[in-house]
C-alpha cells in the first residue's frame, strides 16, 4: 500500500523532554511533547501535556514545593489550555505584573513579548486535570525577564 502523501504531517508517538527553560519541575518530568519541529519538520506550533488521572492528598500537600517558573517570555504567542473536571486545578498565572487565578476547565493566551509565568496553585483531590501549553513556534525557547 503506497504512503499516503500527508503522513508526515501525524504524530504517533510524542517525545518526552526532561526539562524546560525558565521552570523548575522538580519530579514531575518528562513531559510528552506532541508537537514541534523535532516531530513534524514544518510546524508552527509545539506543545506537550500534563495530566494527572487522579489527584492525590500527596500532590494537593506538594504543590507548593513541587514546580517554580522564573518570569519569562517569548518571542512568539502562547496559550496554555486548563484541562480535567470543573475545579480540579487552579492555576496562578502572572501577565505583566498582574496575577491571576484560572480554575480547570479554562485557558489564558499569551502574546509574544509579555512577561508571564504558570503554576498551579491549588488542586482537588479526587479529581483529574492537567495543562496543554501550546507555544506558537516549532520550538519552545524562552528569554528570561
């Protein structure tokens, strides 16, 4: 059976990556990336996920230690899609300067150039979420703040 001509353009198997500019993941790595130029030579877009099936006593206790993102930016947009049950994670998220607090289900947009950075900031045990950044750009390159 001949190769069908847009097959390149699928992911199958997303790559895992072990760390990220600008954040302090502690445990919580790899992350699966689904799409970037490492995967698909002409995208425009990466992205990787994070989801938790369950949350745990032992995360919501953590979540405080677990991650650190220093201020960054970039020099394309961003988005980052709150995924899971209504209130399973709430997410600090700072935009030049200013906080504020995004519940799942949810997302915020980022334009190129603005001071930002994510974290989760409380999370529900019992219940299953997780974050999608998608940086509109092959690769994801930070530039610190």
């Amino acid at each position: 059976m001949a190769e069908k001509r847009n097959e390149h353009l699928i992911v199958r198997q997303p790559v895992n990556v072990t760390e990220l500019p600008s954040h302090d993941l502690g445990e919580i790595l790899p992350f699966p990336v689904l799409m970037g130029k490492d995967l698909v030579k002409d995208a425009e877009a990466w992205a990787l996920y994070v989801y938790i099936k369950e949350i745990t006593q032992e995360m919501v206790d953590a979540i405080d230690q677990v991650v650190k993102v220093e201020p960054h930016k970039h020099e394309f947009d961003e988005m980052y899609l709150m995924i899971g049950d209504p209130g399973a994670i709430t997410f600090e998220i700072m935009l030049d300067g200013e906080y504020y607090e995004v519940t799942t289900p949810g997302a915020v947009y980022i334009p190129r150039g603005m001071p930002h950075s994510i974290r989760p900031a409380k999370a529900t045990v019992g219940l299953t979420g997780g974050l999608i950044p998608v940086y509109l750009n092959g690769e994801y390159k930070t530039i610190p703040v």
